[in-house]
C-alpha cells in the first residue's frame, strides 16, 4: 500500500511543477489560482511522502519519488511546454525510468 501512497505522492509532485510552469505562464487571478494549486500539490505530495517513509526505506523511497517526479516533469515539459525531446532527453529519461524500477526490485519492502 506505501508503494502506491508513494507512487501518487510522485504525481502530487509532477502536478506542483506543472503548476508552476502553468504559473508562469498565467497572469491576474490566473496566475495564483496555478500557485494554489503548486500549494495544494506541494502539501499532499510531502504528505504521501512522509505516509510511505514509515514503512519504506528512506532512501528508496525518496529517490523513487523524485524520479517520478523528475520523469513527470520532463514529460510534461516536452508534450505542454514545447521542450525539446532530443535523443539525449529520452535516452536519460529510459535510463532514470530503469533506475527507480531497479530501486523497487532491490527493495526489502
């Protein structure tokens, strides 16, 4: 059940980047209803996070959940914010995506 507290808590984080992102863009009343969502997003991922440590190693599960960050974020860059999708950028997201699954293989939990 952690996994996927932390696995949602991963999306959480996706969606306060995003947030920010679409912030940035946004001007007027727009633009803080994006950063009450960066806020919303912020406290419910760190919530998962911290749910899903009590039972998670530390270590994993924090780097599982920036890599799902990280992975998210760079996806949503490429398909909504018009970032590049070079051969490098999706050579190196295949190699994270390898990484935090070969974290949860390796895992006590």
């Amino acid at each position: 059940m952690n996994w996927i507290l932390l696995i949602l808590g991963g999306l959480f984080e996706v969606g306060f980047t995003t947030c920010l992102g679409k912030a940035k863009e946004a001007s007027g009343s727009t633009m803080y209803g994006w950063y009450l969502g960066f806020v919303v997003c912020l406290l419910v991922s760190m919530g998962l996070l911290i749910k899903a440590t009590q039972t998670l190693p530390l270590g994993t599960a924090y780097a599982v959940w920036t890599g799902i960050g990280a992975v998210g974020t760079v996806l949503m860059g490429i398909f909504f914010f018009k970032e590049p999708a070079d051969f490098w950028r999706i050579f190196f997201i295949f190699t994270l995506i390898a990484s935090i699954v070969g974290l949860k293989a390796v895992s006590s939990h």
